[in-house]
C-alpha cells in the first residue's frame, strides 16, 4: 500500500486498528521526516479537521515517524504558524534571562569561603556592603541577591565547581549564694553579656585550652578570649580584659552554674564595677542560649573540636584580641529578631527576622537611640566607624581565615605524633 494515496480518515482509522498493514519507514533523518509530517498536516488539511479527526491523524503521524508526543505537538503549532518544521537548538525563546554570571559565582564562593558560609540573609548582606559600603565592582549584580536564590546558586554546578558540643559544665557548690537566680533585663540597653565556656577537647591525661565566650543580649557585640585552665589565676585577668574590650559600659553579667564563674572573686571583681551578677536557672535552658548558639556558629565553626594543647591559650588568646574580635563585631552580620503580634494568638507577641535587621553589631548599636551615652569614655561612634571602614568586609574574613590556618597548621603539626595511629586522630577530631 502507498503511504501517498492514505487520504481518507477511514483508511488512517483501518491502519491503527491494524485492519490494513502499511509497509511505510519514513527517512531517518529528523529534517526529511519533518517534511513527511507537513505533507500528511497538508493533505488532510488538518485545519479543518474536527477534533476527534485531529487526534487521530496525530497517533498515525506518532507511530510513523518516531517523534515523542511533545515534539509532535510543537512541529504541528510551527505547522498551524505557517513557520518551517526545523528543529530548533538553543534556549526557548522564553527561556529566563541568566542574571548572574560564572565570574559572580566565583565572586560568591570566594566570599562564602573566607566567611565559612552564613545563613542566607546574613551572607546578602556581605554582598550588599561590599558594593555599597567598599565601591567593589564584583559585586555590582550580586548586590541584589536574594536569601532564596542563593541557596539555589549553592546547589549549581557552576557554584560547586568553585567552592564545617557544648560542653558540660559543672554546677556551682552547694549552698553557694553567688548571683541572682534570674535572667538579665536589658530593656534595649546594651551592656548586659551571656557568658560561657567552650573546651577544645582533651587526648588521654593531656587537657586542652578553653574558649571564653562572652556575647552582648542586645547587640550581640561579641568577645572571645582563650585560658590554658579554668583556674582562677587564669580566669580572673582574662575576664578582667574581656569586659574592656566591650566599647560600652558593662551593667550586667549573666552565666552558667559552672564554677570558673560562680566563685567569690568573680562576684568581688563584679561588684568592684557595680556589674549586676545573674545566673541560669534550674530547667530554664533558653536563660544562656544566646551564648550557647554563639559557640557553635562561631567558636566551635573557627576552632572545630580537635584537642589543641593548652600551652597554645596566649596565641589563641592573641589571635582572638587582634583579629577575630575586630572580624566578629565589624564585618559579620548577625540576625535580630523583631517582635510583632501574633494573628493565631490575640495578645501575645512572636519573634520574626527581617531582611533589613540583618546587620552587623556595630551597625546595630549606632541604630540604638542615644548609643552615645553607653560609650566608655574616649570612644565615640565615629572612631568604631572609621576603624570598620578601614577594611572591607572580604578582606578582614580572609586576613582572619589565613591567620586561624596558619595557627591550627602549628597546632596539628605539634600534636600530631601523639597519637599512636590515623584512626586515633580522627576519632579526637570530631569528639
């Protein structure tokens, strides 16, 4: 039977149901058999077919010439647009524009890289202050990058191709009367810190260094120093140290049950400065949990969990004042929560973070109303400025990465043939 003098819907009918064979094989190439199928649409002037004859035509086009059901559809619509049925390569044309290009996905690993990846609303802001804030050119489309789209550039290829335990404390003595059971009150006054103690693990008899972590409640100023031991000979001058380094003045000091806090010459040293002295109370986990949530994005992320020596606390300690301080509190944006009403539960309030509260801490106590007043004296706002301006934001998190690398480099290289064998280092690692 010739394929040619198939003209009437019966005959198509007949070949479907198999009543007829057809001994057809259109050409192999998808030109010549898009051809075939304009010269059927043509001779059954597929136009006016009804409906129930269109889409028998289609199955006898799907089974002659090897075209999916979709391309089918679209060389007909070509066909009905009186355009040629050629095959189109490249994007449709209604593909979406692509807004950002492989050298701003390189821009943006790097950036990720030297800051250890923040949440998404944190990291835009980096992006934005380092178009707007440091005039740097690379960031000219990054600047507009949502928090939602960028976890769909972490996931790209492009992206990829270019790109980390709280410790427990011991409770205070029995019948100690050292600070008042309660949580601090800031009232948006800054000056009121959480405290707590990070240990870097120990190997065997050998104890690690500690982490002393202090975070202010209302702009999340942020102060790490390091002791070799939790001994009061060593706790006392770091502390003493810790609250200067705070550019306001301390009115409250909240922490722990641990009793490197919970002593009497922490309470005399506190009381010397008319500092208030709270404590955590029993089954109130959330009264340290800004301190808490501190150590693991922030000291347990630059530090890991690894046994580093305590003989190492005055170059981690340094490293703290010197670089990571500075980095914490003038170039890392931090999240802050803004209180609105609550339309499940008339009367009450819930916690939300906008875009626009992402901001850094200095940022965040120059929006305070009258910030002047909490200064100590000889520091005004202008000089934190202009000592956070002094370098951009990439650059203080690459001068702080490179240092840390340069330091736990030292520290593996020292501690490194103490253990007996591979697998012990690593299971130390990640204790």
């Amino acid at each position: 039977m010739n394929e040619s003098k198939v003209r009437a819907m019966d005959q198509v009918r007949a070949i479907l149901d198999g009543t007829y064979t057809l001994d057809f094989v259109p050409a192999s190439s998808s030109k010549e058999r898009g051809e075939w199928v304009a010269s059927v649409l043509l001779r059954f002037n597929y136009r006016r077919l009804k409906r129930s004859n269109r889409g028998l035509l289609l199955s006898y086009l799907r089974r002659f010439s090897g075209f999916s059901r979709a391309h089918l559809t679209r060389l007909v619509q070509r066909w009905m647009n009186q355009l040629k049925l050629i095959r189109v390569k490249g994007a449709p044309a209604n593909a979406f524009a692509r807004r950002y290009t492989d050298g701003d996905l390189q821009t943006l690993a790097e950036v990720e890289h030297e800051y250890g990846r923040l949440s998404g609303p944190a990291m835009v802001v980096v992006l934005r202050r380092m178009y707007q804030f440091y005039n740097d050119e690379r960031f000219v489309r990054l600047q507009h990058l949502s928090p939602s789209h960028l976890y769909n550039l972490r996931r790209s290829a492009a992206y990829r191709a270019h790109h980390t335990v709280y410790t427990k404390t011991r409770s205070d003595p029995k019948g100690a009367a050292i600070a008042a059971r309660r949580a601090p009150v800031p009232e948006d006054r800054p000056g009121f810190i959480r405290i707590d103690s990070v240990h870097q693990g120990n190997f065997r008899d050998n104890r690690g260094l500690y982490h002393i972590n202090a975070v202010d409640c209302v702009t999340q100023w942020e102060v790490v120093a390091t002791v070799p031991t939790l001994a009061r000979e060593h706790m006392l001058p770091v502390l003493r140290a810790m609250l200067e380094q705070f550019p306001f003045t301390i009115l409250g000091f909240h922490s722990d049950g641990g009793t490197e806090y919970i002593n009497y010459e922490v309470a005399a040293m506190l009381e010397k400065d008319r500092i208030a002295f709270t404590r955590s109370r029993p089954r109130r986990c959330n009264d340290n949990a800004l301190a808490e949530a501190k150590n693991g994005v922030v000291v347990r992320r630059q530090f890991g969990h690894a046994y580093v020596p305590a003989g190492r606390a005055e170059q981690f300690n340094a490293f703290c004042t010197e670089l990571l301080n500075p980095f914490l509190n003038f170039h890392r944006p931090c999240l802050f929560g803004t209180e609105v009403p609550d339309p499940r539960k008339p009367g009450r309030l819930r916690r939300i973070h906008r875009q626009q509260d992402v901001m850094t801490p200095l940022e965040k106590l120059n929006s305070l109303p009258d910030a002047g007043r909490f200064l100590r004296n000889g520091i005004t706002l202008e000089t934190l400025l202009k000592r956070a301006r002094s370098q951009t934001d990439l650059e203080a998190a690459r001068e702080v990465r490179q240092a840390r690398e340069l330091l736990m480099g030292e520290v593996a290289a020292e501690t490194c043939p103490v253990y007996s064998d591979i697998w012990s280092f690593a299971r130390a690692c990640t204790a």
